[in-house]
C-alpha cells in the first residue's frame, strides 16, 4: 500500500509546494525517498534501435522516411562508395542492373503448368557437363517427337487454313474475277473512270468561302433610272450623306450617268498611281503598266539575309570606305547592297562619291552608268570618257545607252578616234555599217590591229577573189603563225573553182608553220576539217585531212588510229573527213580486207550505190579471196534488180575462190529468189560434188522442202545424215519434215537418234519436247527437258523451256520454283531474267524488272522487257525509249523490231511507224524466237523483211 500511495504523496506535495511553504514558516522542501529511485535501469536505454524499428508501430503509428535516414539521391552514372570495384559493377546503375538480374520473377501468374516458371528456378547455380548432356537429350527426344507428328500436323494447319480462306476470303481474292474482266476495258472507259474521293457531306467537310462579287456599273445605271429610293451609299457619292451627290454632279433621280467618264477617270487614276511607283532603272519598269494589279514582289527587298546581317554588312562596307576612300570594290559592294535592298537613291548617291573618289577606276563608272537612269547614265558615261579617254569598255557602253543607229555609229567613231588599236571596237563599229561601208573600214582595221586575224578574214570575205588573195597574202605577212588564214585561202580556192590549188595551200601552211616554231596539232586540224565539211568545203577538208593523218602516229598504231578518226568523224556529221580518212588508209593498206570492209560499211550506211559498188570493184581487186567483199558487190546490185550483173560479180568470186561454200550458196541464194529453181538445183548439185559441205546439203535439202518436193527432200537428207550425221540442223528438218507429214513416231526417232549423235544440241532437245507436248505427253516431256538440262548445265534456253512448259500447263508455282533455280544456274541470262520480270504480278514487275538490270544492264531481252513493262502501263514516252534502246544495242533481234512496230501500230503515227520498217529493213534481223518462227516457216522462204515485220508484229497478242 505504501508502494502504491507513495507517487501520489509526491505529486500532492509539489503540487502544494508554496502552500507548504506558508505553513512551514520558509523552511525548504526537503526530498523525499522514492521506491523509483532504488530500482535497475533497462539494458536497452540508450543503445541504437534495431534495424527495421519504427517507434509507435505496436499502438498503431505509421512510420515514414526522411531524405537525411537514407542519403542524398544517387544518380545512375554515380561511382559507388567502394573505391576497389569490380570492372561492371563501378556505378549505381550497375548494381541496380545486377539486382534486377538477380530478382526472379517468381509470381503465380508466371507459372505454367508444364514448363514451370518462365525462368529457371535453378538459374543462378551452376551449369555443369551433366545438364548439358540432359539438356541436349531433352532437345533430341523433342525433335524425334516432333518429327512424327510432323507431317500429320502441317496438313491438318494446311487444310484449316484452306477452310478459313473458304470462309474468309482475302479481298485480293473477292476481287480477282474483276480484276480479270479490267482486261477488257477499252481506254475510253479506262479514262471515263472518275478520281477517287470521298463525296459524303461534302458540303459540311469543304464548306464554301463566301464570294464578293463586284457589282457592275450596268446595275448602278439601271436603278439610278428607276428613281426608286436607295438604303445603301452610292459609290459616287460624297460622304455628306445618303442622298447628297457630288457638287456639280447630276440629280441620281434623272438616270443621266455617263458611264463612259467613270471608266476614263478610273483608268486615269490609275495611270497616276502607276506612274508614281514606276522606275526606269536599265530601262525598265518595277511595275507592269498595262495590267491593273501591282506585283508586290517588287516591293519587297530580293535580299536572301536577315535585317541584322545587312546592317552588319553596311557598317563594315562604310568602314572599308572610310578606311581606303580610293579602294572602287568598296563603293561598288555598297551600292549593290543598297540596290539589293531596295534602297536605289542610296545606291545612287553612294556610286555617285565614288566615282569622286575613285575617279580612274573603269568599274566605279559602269556601274554607275548602270545604275543611273537612261538619259543621266549619258551624262555619267560623258563624264567618264573625259577622265578615261582610252577605255574600250566605257566606250562600249555608251555605245549601248544610244538607241539611233547613227549615234552608236557617232559614238564608236569617236572612240576609235581615241583608242585606234581595239580589235572591239573595231568589231563593233564594222557589225554596224553596209557591206560596202564595213569593207573600208575593215582597210583602216587591219592597219591598226595588224596582228588580228579576225578582222583579216573578215575584210577577205568582203572582198572579191583577187583582192582576197592579196589581203590573205598580207594577212600571213603580219601573222606567220596562225593556220586560220591558210586553210581560208585554200577555201577561197575552192569557191572559185581552183581546187589543184587547194593541196598545195595546205602542204605550204605545214611547211611555213613548222617554219616558225608552230607545233601541229592534229585533233585542231581534224576539228578545222570537219568545220570546213559543215561549211560545204570538200576539198580543203580532204587535203587537210591527208596533210595531218599520219602526223604524231606510230607506224604500228596507224591503222587502229585511223579507224578510230573515222568513227570520231561519222559521229560528227562530218562524213567528207570521214570518207578521206578510209580513203588514205586504203593507200597506205591496199591489202588489208577489215579496211575494205569498214570502208564499206561506211558507203553502206552513208553513201550512195553508185560509191559502194565503186569502191567494192577496188576492193575485190586488192582483196580477190575476200569472199565477204564478192557478196557485198553481188547484193548490191541485186537489191538493184541488176541480177545480170549479180551473176557476173559471183562468176568472178568463183574463179578466185573455185570451192567456196559462201560463194556457191550466195549463187543459189541469188536464182532461188528470182524464180530459178532449176538453176538453183543445178548449182547445189554442182556444189555437192565439188565443195560438198553440211551447210551446201542442208540448203539442197531446204530447197527441195520449200518447193514441196517432200520424197526428194527426205532422201538427201538421209543420203547428208551419211556423211553429216554430227550435224543437228539436219536430225532437226528431218524431223520437222516427219512432223509435217504428221508421222509423230517417226519425228520421234529422228530427234532421238540425233541426240544420241549430238547431246549437245539444245534445239534437238527443244524440237522433242515441244513434240511429246503436242501429242499431249506432258509428263515425257518434262523428262526430256530434265535429262536435257543434266546434259546441258547451263543452257539458259533449256530452264527457258522447261519454266514455260510448267506455266503452259498452269503449274504456275513449279514455274516460279524452276525459274528460281535457273537463275541460280545461269544468273547472267537475259532472257531468262526478260522472262522472270513477266512471270511476277503486276505489282512486283517493276522491282524484278531493276534487279534484271542490275545483272544484265546491257542485254537486249532485258531491255525489251522493260520497254515491254512501261508499254503495259501505259507510259507512252519511256516505252518508246526503250525499245529505241533496245534496237540500237542489238539491231539483229527480230523480235525487238516486231514488239517496236506493234507498239507504234497502237500508239504511234504512220510515219513512226514508216521508220520503224524502213530502219529494219536496214538492219536486216536474224533472230529472235518469234522472228525465226516466222522467218524460218517453209511457206515464208521467200518473203522480205519488211513483210516477216509485218507478218510477226500481227501475232503479237499484247497480254502482258
């Protein structure tokens, strides 16, 4: 009880503490003794908390955390408190990288069934040799597992993604039966297809801005006669009120309005306007005086810079000035400045000083005359001549500044009384003046400026022939070492009919040039030839010509050299210099048949029949046992209907070349188109006993065919096989002939016993293929085409086939799997990649059609096909450079000319197309697949080209 009470004695007694103290009589309180006060202080009283102690969380408090329990804020690029870290562990962000690591997601929403946690559980252990060995026998009976099912599985995901398109069809797919009827569409219709857009609320989408129509003058005359009352301002009134007019003016109630009064004063406040905006800087105006709206951009400054800038500009152009007055770029910078900116008066004023200041320098005066108005830009010119007596081009532009004839006239009359030694000038006043006037002064010209060979020349060609010659005489006096008025004098030479002077001149101007130091340069004298070919000049440009051929050139590299002149020369226009280079070159190599021939393909392309059969004469001469030079001749003059004289020319080859094949079958060639078969039949036969070759047997066998002599054909090609059995264009017709007959097993063994002769022969190939096809075999063929292509590596022709085959017979997919591997095989195919570009859809072409170009930039059936590309989108321009493109790389593919001639049937005119048949013709075609097709059939033997042209361009069905 005592413990108990005792507390409460001692509050009560500091409590009543001066109470106590009044009783007492002042005596001090004295301490009493506590039960407290003998008791064991807690162990834990002054020690630090626990880790994790939150005073107040057993009563319920909340505890929180301060910025000073924690630290300061730790950046990710922080170095961490200890110095001797490992190299990845260095930063904050670094160990905040590796605790992230470390913490496995270990939730139960990251739990599978099978697999467990998305992570190992056991990922920060060890990975010893054991787990490997189970991990890869895990991995091995997985793949075994998945492999047995495999095949069931990928055809059960097949068939369910075939139903689901069943069900859901791509939009592609809903569309592809309109897609295909687009192929019916006629351009008309094509065009008549509206643009797309969208047409719903249009109204509420664009809506309309408001328009302000002016009103007529008609409607203020019309009213104005009514009398009716008016609510609104008339334009003619004042602004004292509604209905006050303008003093003078009539009453608007009478109608009595000329109308004609308003449109001349408007018109005339107008003009004023005009006129106060108007400059005539360089004589022209900053406004256009004949239309009613100013251009505004006239009145802002064309200055590309920003306002800083050019104050900038003008304080460091005023301190140049102020620095060196005397320096004239500084004056001329800063009144340009000032014009950029629109500031014209300023510029004025500026070149104006500096002209004070700078009064020799020529520039400072032409730019102020420049910038100065027309009749002010005289008096500052007037003022320059005075301080510049001898300047040409003060005198120049005061010469421009006149507008009269007379006084420009005046005006260089007096300065080449100032400045007689100026070629310019003197120029300038002679393009004024008559012939007869300009001829004087071109006298006095060439006695001043002795040294000009312009004003030379020019004064020989206005005067006649013997004062010419005198003048050039002079002329090369004064100027011994400019060929110019050599090769003018052998010119006048020749316009006066003295050509056997004109080699003499040029062999002279090389010896005195020579003479006086001058090194002939041969590319000039070509060039100085070529220009006197353009000007008609013949025989001066081929004496030229063979006075500097050989100049310069090692004897080795002549011909070579010279060939290259002529191609150079051909390419110019220049074909007179051109014809005089072939014509030395056969001097010096009379007996060199690429010469000749070059020569003659020259004639050929740019000269007349008359000069080729000349020339081919010489040649044959020269040249006897250059067979290709007798079939030129001879085809000339059959292409001139003169088969006499054909005859006669391969007579003569024959006595040169007594067993030549190309001479024997040009001859049969010859009476077999002008209807003399049985001429024709006695030289083949002739041929096969004397010069019996493959090609003379195929011919005979050929002739026969065409004629419909089939037996006959039959048994020379058997009794050819004999003795050619190598040769494949013979198992080839014997074929076609088997084929004609429509006895396919015999067709059959024929092709067969071939390729047994020649496995090589991709056409042999090709010919059973097509057979087994045709007679519905698809499937031999297609063993026919691999067995070819084992024999046949790399036979472009062959995976050709072999792709059109599959597509002809709608396999589409295996044709795009073949045409794969065949640009695999041969990746430098043209027509395979010209095929690939097609066998794409439409929308791929164009990127397949660049890749073709990557690998074959320069083949010609890559290049059709994307003339073929542009011409099925309807690119008119680019199709038809490409097909020019095409012809030009490769002028013997028939079928580039065909496509060419379709295309221009469809899009071009009769005369495009006229050319396209007449440049065909010239190139004579040889191949192609559709153009051997139908030059090769056995009714077209004797068809022209021209009508082949027309016959393949009709069998064109543009699908692509």
């Amino acid at each position: 009880m005592a413990a108990k009470q005792g507390p409460k004695i001692v509050s009560k007694l500091s409590a009543g503490g001066p109470g106590a103290a009044g009783v007492g009589g002042g005596l001090p309180a004295l301490p009493i003794a506590s039960p407290l006060m003998g008791k064991k202080k807690k162990p834990f009283l002054g020690m630090p908390a626990p880790l994790g102690y939150v005073p107040g969380l057993g009563r319920g408090a909340t505890g929180f955390t301060t910025r000073s329990d924690i630290g300061p804020a730790r950046d990710a690029n922080d170095p961490v408190d200890d110095r001797h870290a490992a190299p990845g562990k260095r930063t904050v962000g670094d160990q905040m990288k590796k605790n992230e690591d470390e913490e496995e997601d270990l939730n139960d929403t990251n739990y599978d069934e099978f697999n467990g946690y998305a992570g190992s559980l056991f990922s920060s252990g060890p990975y010893e040799k054991d787990d490997e060995e189970a991990d890869a026998i895990y991995a091995a009976l997985d793949k075994r597992m998945d492999e047995r099912r495999k095949e069931r599985r990928e055809l059960r995901e097949k068939d369910e993604i075939e139903k689901y398109r069943m069900e859901r069809p791509k939009i592609q797919q809903q569309f592809s039966d309109l897609k295909r009827k687009l192929a019916e569409v006629s351009e008309e219709e094509w065009l008549s297809i509206p643009e797309v857009g969208d047409a719903r609320n249009k109204r509420q989408r664009n809506p309309r801005y408001e328009k302000l129509t002016p009103v007529p003058d008609s409607f203020f005359s019309k009213h104005l006669k009514t009398g009716e009352n008016h609510t609104s301002v008339d334009p003619l009134q004042g602004l004292g009120g509604l209905s006050t007019p303008y003093p003078g003016s009539m009453t608007p109630g009478t109608g009595e309005l000329d109308m004609r009064k308003i449109g001349q004063a408007r018109n005339t406040l107008m003009d004023m306007r005009l006129s106060q905006v108007s400059d005539s800087v360089s004589g022209q105006t900053v406004v256009d005086p004949k239309g009613y709206l100013t251009d505004l951009n006239s009145m802002i400054p064309t200055h590309g810079g920003d306002i800083s800038d050019i104050k900038k500009a003008r304080l460091l152009l005023k301190s140049v000035r102020e620095t060196n007055p005397h320096h004239p770029p500084a004056w001329i910078a800063s009144a340009r400045l000032e014009e950029v900116t629109g500031k014209l008066q300023v510029a004025r004023n500026l070149i104006m000083k500096g002209t004070e200041m700078c009064p020799k320098s020529e520039d400072v005066w032409l730019e102020a005359a420049r910038l100065q108005p027309g009749d002010t830009a005289k008096a500052v010119v007037a003022q320059a001549v005075r301080h510049l007596p001898q300047s040409v081009r003060i005198y120049i532009r005061a010469a421009e500044l006149e507008t009269d004839i007379r006084a420009k006239k005046r005006v260089l009359r007096k300065a080449l009384e100032n400045v007689s030694k100026s070629v310019r000038l003197w120029k300038t006043a002679v393009e004024l003046e008559e012939p007869e006037d300009a001829r004087i002064m071109l006298s006095r010209a060439v006695e001043c400026c002795p040294t000009s060979v312009e004003l030379w020349l020019a004064l020989a060609r206005l005067e006649t022939y013997e004062n010419a010659r005198r003048v050039l005489n002079k002329a090369r006096e004064n100027i011994p070492t400019d060929r110019h008025i050599w090769i003018t004098a052998a010119k006048l030479e020749e316009a006066n009919l003295n050509t056997q002077m004109v080699d003499k001149i040029i062999d002279r101007a090389i010896t005195s040039l020579r003479a006086n130091g001058v090194e002939i340069n041969r590319e000039q004298w070509i060039q100085d030839a070529e220009e006197c070919d353009k000007a008609g000049s013949v025989a001066t440009c081929q004496a030229v010509i063979r006075a500097v051929i050989g100049i310069g050139i090692e004897e080795e590299d002549c011909k070579h050299t010279w060939m290259e002149d002529s191609e150079s020369c051909v390419s110019h226009g220049a074909l007179e210099c051109a014809r005089a280079i072939y014509a030395h070159a056969l001097q010096v190599f009379p007996s060199k048949k690429n010469v000749w021939l070059s020569a003659a393909y020259f004639e050929k392309n740019n000269g007349t029949r008359e000069s080729l059969e000349a020339l081919l004469q010489r040649a044959v001469a020269h040249c006897p046992k250059a067979e290709v030079l007798w079939l030129m001749g001879a085809k000339s003059k059959w292409l001139a209907e003169d088969v006499p004289a054909a005859r006669s020319i391969l007579a003569l080859a024959f006595q040169a070349n007594p067993n030549s094949e190309e001479i024997w079958l040009a001859a049969v060639k010859l009476e077999s188109e002008n209807n003399e078969y049985e001429r024709a039949r006695r030289l083949l036969a002739k041929a096969r006993s004397s010069a019996p070759t493959a090609r003379v047997f195929m011919k005979s066998v050929k002739l026969e065919w065409v004629l419909g002599n089939i037996e006959a054909a039959q048994e020379l090609c058997t009794e050819a096989l004999k003795h050619y059995e190598d040769f494949p264009k013979l198992w080839m017709m014997r074929g076609q002939i088997e084929e004609q007959c429509e006895n396919m097993d015999k067709a059959r063994e024929a092709y067969n016993q071939g390729l047994k002769k020649c496995p090589h022969s991709s056409g042999l190939w090709l010919l059973l293929s097509r057979l087994e096809e045709r007679v519905g075999q698809l499937t031999r063929a297609r063993a026919i085409l691999e067995k070819a292509r084992l024999k046949n590596p790399q036979s472009a022709d062959l995976w050709l086939e072999s792709v059109r085959l599959e597509f002809r017979a709608g396999l589409k997919n295996i044709s795009n799997t073949l045409m794969a591997k065949a640009l695999q095989e041969c990746p430098n195919s043209g027509i395979l990649w010209a095929e690939a570009v097609f066998l794409e859809a439409r929308p791929q072409r164009k990127t397949k059609s660049v890749d073709a170009l990557k690998k074959c930039e320069h083949d010609p059936h890559v290049l059709l096909a994307v003339a073929k590309l542009f011409w099925s989108e309807r690119k008119i321009t680019k199709a038809r450079e490409w097909f020019l493109r095409t012809v030009k790389i490769e002028p013997e593919l028939g079928d580039a000319w065909a496509l060419f001639y379709k295309f221009e049937q469809q899009h071009g005119t009769e005369e495009q197309q006229e050319e396209v048949r007449k440049r065909c013709d010239n190139a004579e075609p040889r191949h192609g697949e559709l153009w051997c097709a139908e030059s090769k059939h056995v009714l077209n033997w004797q068809k022209k080209t021209g009508e082949i042209l027309t016959g393949v361009a009709s069998k064109i069905k543009n699908t692509f």
